[in-house]
C-alpha cells in the first residue's frame, strides 16, 4: 500500500531524495563514511555547502545583496533572532498577525522591544480575512515589520506582499517557501523552519539583505548574530550537517522538476483539488475566505465532531495519514508541500467524496 504522507511537519520529503540518501549513507562519495561522519571543515563538505547555497540561489533568483544564512534553531530560534539582530533600528516592530504562528512570533519579539499590532485576521460572514497593509499604517520609525506568508495551522495564505513604505519587511516562510517564485528584493529578511519544503527540521534558512547585517543588539549570542553567521559562511558553531545535506539535495530535485514555476503549478493543481473536492460536498467545510486559502495546508471540518476519529481511521486505513487539524482548530488538514505528489491528493479526495456519500 502507498503510504501518503500529509504531516504538517516535520514533513515527507520527495521519494528521490530519500532514496538517494538511503544510497550514499554509509559511504558519500567514495570516503568510505556517512556525510554525517565527516569535518564540516573538510573541502568536500564546503563544496557541498556551497553548491546548496548556489542551487538555492538560482531558485529563489537571490540577488547579491543578500546573505543566504543556515542557521540552527528552526522557526521559532528566528522568532528570537529577528528581534534581537533588527533591535539597533528602531525600539518597536510592526506585526501583521494572522494565525497562531505570527501570533508566537509578536509575543516573542515583545522580550526585546516592542511590537506594535497594525492589524490582524478578520472574520467575515464566518470566514477569514487578512487585511491589506498599506504604508500609512505602519510607524516609519519602526525597526521591522513582520507578517508570516503563510500559516501552517489556520491554513491562512497572505498572497500581497504589504506596504510598509521604508521599514524592513520580514516574513516567517516557513511553510510556503520554494512552493512559487518570490521576488526577494521586496524583503528585508525572509526566514524558513526548514521541516517542510526544504529538508529535516532543527535547520532554518535565513536570507537577509546586507545593511540589515550590522544592528544587533550587543547581548545577541554569538551564534544568533547574522553577521557573525555571515562572516563564518553558516561556521560559526557547527551546522547541522546532515540536514544541510538533505537540503541541498531537495534543491536539486526542485530544480530537476523544473525550478519554482513549475512545481507553483503542480501546487495549485494540488489545491484546487481539494479546496473544489470541499466546496461541491456539502459537508466539508473550509473557514477561509477564497483569497487567502493555503495552498500549502488545507484545513476543514466535519459536519459533525463525533465523525472525526472514523474519518482519520479510515484514511488511515487506506495509507493516507496525518491528516489530523492541529489541536488549536481541531477538524482536519492536509498539509500538501512541494513533495506531495498530486496522485496522494487526488487518493485523498476520492476518499473524501466517498466517505461524505457514506456519512451524509
Ligand atoms: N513558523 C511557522 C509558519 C511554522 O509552521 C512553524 C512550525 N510548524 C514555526 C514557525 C516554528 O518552527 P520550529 O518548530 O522549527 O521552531
């Protein structure tokens, strides 16, 4: 049986990548030891760092001004470094927040200067709604804003890059990076948790523009410290080697499917699927407004809250699994990153149709 994976994260990873890694385990290239086994220091192992960074690059079209960082600590080691490496700008932080991840990521930022909430999700006729940003809206002496593109839990997609005049934008893309092209040179900071589309979690990629490198406050632990990060090539400690090295290898599979225009439609492919699948039941339920639904993590309920445990059963039963909402919204979400192959979601919406015809 198939086993189709929709874990929110840590996250399937593609089949190619796990076979390859599976392959060279116990012996990278001809050393006879596991690339976890070997100096991070060593020329082999920079050339893969270095050939990461580069593939990332060419993906994301980064342009020079822009340090690519691989950073330990996931997302929420961000929420911390953020704040305390943008503190020298300003004494308060602009926040969107739109879910519970940015919601995390302003109550973290307020430990060390004060962040300012511009606004937040609304709820219309029953649904959500991210509001426009707009300049006028944001102090300009603030030292950053912040919004997160897309929200893991709520299934919230933020699609505009806001307004915000002369302040900094970072964005928490931590679970839509790489699933669409990004124009880069709109961010001050954009930063990712690694465990969803870029390889294992523990490792956040971190890609921030040069003249935000230098205005940290002086307490940032030297290993936090993007400059410092910067200076030492992601060296500073030791990376997490492994991960790094899955991460390269995904990069090399998002390019062998065609780069980030080509998977972008695989993904809305995926999720007009399924968001279609809801809409024409009468019985799923999705509480987001169309505009900001994620492509990413679909989230929906049951008519009936006694109907979620056999419905995860009998998905279960058929291989696909993890389809469990987060405890925060209950229901159910099918978390579909890059690596999910459009068969596993076309699986899961046959199963869905059938199971509504069988519960009505
Ligand atoms: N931001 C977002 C959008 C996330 O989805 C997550 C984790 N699911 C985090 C931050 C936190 O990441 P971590 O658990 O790696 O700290």
């Amino acid at each position: 049986m198939t086993i189709y994976n929709f874990c929110a994260g840590p996250a399937m990873l593609p089949v190619d990548v796990m076979q390859q890694a599976q392959n060279e385990l116990l012996d990278w290239q001809g050393l006879g030891r596991s690339v976890m086994e070997i100096s991070h220091r060593s020329k082999e192992y920079i050339d893969l760092a270095e050939q990461a960074e580069q593939d990332l690059r060419d993906l994301l079209a980064i342009p020079d001004n822009y340090k690519v960082l691989f950073a330990h600590g996931g997302g929420r080691g961000q929420f911390a470094a953020v704040p305390m490496n943008l503190q020298g700008r300003g004494k308060t932080a602009a926040f969107l927040t739109t879910g519970s991840w940015s919601q995390d990521a302003f109550d973290e930022a307020n430990k060390y200067l004060s962040s300012n909430l511009v606004a937040k999700t609304e709820h219309k006729d029953g649904l959500s709604v991210v509001p426009s940003i707009t300049a006028e809206m944001i102090n300009q002496d603030a030292a950053y804003f912040h919004y997160c593109s897309n929200e893991t839990v709520d299934g919230i997609e933020v699609n505009t890059i806001p307004e915000t005049g002369n302040v900094p934008i970072v964005v928490d893309m931590s679970s839509n990076i790489l699933s669409k092209q990004l124009d880069v040179s709109k961010f001050g900071v954009i930063y990712a948790g690694a465990q969803k589309n870029i390889g294992p979690s523990g490792l956040a990629v971190v890609i921030v523009r040069d003249d935000l490198l230098d205005s940290a406050m002086a307490e940032t632990p030297s290993f936090m410290k993007y400059q410092t990060i910067a200076k030492f090539n992601s060296m500073y400690n030791t990376p997490p080697t492994y991960s790094w090295y899955l991460a390269g290898l995904v990069f090399k599979w998002l390019k062998a499917q065609g780069g980030l225009e080509k998977i972008a439609v695989v993904n809305s492919q995926k999720a007009e699927l399924l968001y279609q699948c809801i809409d024409e039941s009468d019985f799923y339920i999705n509480k987001v407004h169309p505009d900001f639904r994620s492509k990413m993590n679909v989230t929906f309920h049951l008519p009936n809250t006694d109907l979620d445990s056999v419905f995860l059963e009998q998905a279960e039963a058929i291989g696909l699994v993890a389809l469990k909402g987060h405890r925060k919204v209950g229901g159910m979400r099918a978390s579909i990153y890059n690596a999910m192959p459009l068969e596993g979601v076309i699986t899961l919406t046959n199963f869905m149709q059938e199971f509504a015809r069988r519960h009505k």
